[in-house]
C-alpha cells in the first residue's frame, strides 16, 4: 500500500468515527463499531511516515 493509500484510509476511517460521533443518537450500535473497527484497522497498519 503507497503512502497517499495509507493516508486516504486513514483520513476516510477518521472522518467516519467524526461522523458517528456527532450523530451519536442517530447511530445504531453496529454502525458505532464498525466506524471503530476502521478507525483501529487505519492505525494499526504500517505508520505514515511524514514527507
């Protein structure tokens, strides 16, 4: 996975959690964790390193 990949995935998964956290009454507890997930699978991979 290339550098803008990594940052691409990272930058989607945050912006969701973001999301589901504004709208925390409005999200069902499946659609919380899978937001979760994301975010926790975005960081665990290789870190970015900055250009």
């Amino acid at each position: 996975m290339t550098q803008e990949e990594k940052i691409a995935t990272m930058t989607q998964a945050i912006t969701q959690a973001i999301y589901v956290m504004e709208h925390a009454f409005e999200s069902s507890p499946q659609t919380v964790e899978k937001a979760l997930q994301g975010l926790k699978k975005s960081i665990a991979d290789q870190p970015v390193k900055a250009v």
